[in-house]
C-alpha cells in the first residue's frame, strides 16, 4: 500500500539519524572498501537494504523499485558529506580527530581544517 505524495513519516533529522544507525551498525564494516571509497551509497532506513553507484537518480530508483515508499539516506563512502559547495571533500582517513569531532557536532570551520 503506497503512502500519499509528499506525506512524511520521519522529519529530515530523523532520517538522518536512522540512516546512520543503519549505516553504522551493519552496512558500514560491508561497503567500506578501497574499491568503495567515495561511491555514493543510497539506503532506505527501514529495510537497511542499500545500493552502492555513482548516479544518485539511479540509486534512488532501484531502492524505489523494490519499496515506491522508501525513506532514503545517502551518503559518500568514506566521506564526511556527499557533495560540498565552496570546498573540498576530504576521505575522513585524511581527517584529524578533532577535524572529525568538529564535524559529528556540526561545527565545521573550514578555516580552521
């Protein structure tokens, strides 16, 4: 049974933190490979079923395809963010701790990375 269009069951940071507890706790110790490494990886964070790829259109039409109604997260393997806009993405193997704390807060000050 398809929910209507535009009906929300989650808020946006509710996605986000279930798109990360799955993440975390099952699809990350999978996914993140040198042959991964900044590929997009698009899950639907009821069913922890996840896509990995390069086209976030695609990605989202092949969860879609098994469940229309899909809440999705995405994320870029080994990447603090999936694109960023007046700099540069670093793998977060190439971050410090603290650059990495920063970021878990919400505080990112490029300045100071």
């Amino acid at each position: 049974m398809s929910t209507q269009a535009g009906l929300r069951r989650y808020t946006v940071d509710e996605v986000v933190e279930r798109g990360q507890a799955v993440y975390e706790n099952g699809v990350r110790d999978q996914v993140e490979t040198k042959d991964n490494l900044g590929k997009l990886l698009l899950l639907d964070i009821e069913t922890g079923h996840y896509v990995i790829g390069d086209d976030r259109i695609e990605l989202a039409r092949r969860l879609r395809a098994e469940n229309p109604d899909a809440m999705l997260y995405g994320l870029k393997i080994g990447y603090p963010a999936a694109t960023a806009i007046g700099t540069t993405l670093r793998p977060l193997s190439q971050m410090s701790e603290a650059e990495i704390q920063r970021l878990e807060r919400g505080h990112s000050d490029e300045s100071s990375v």
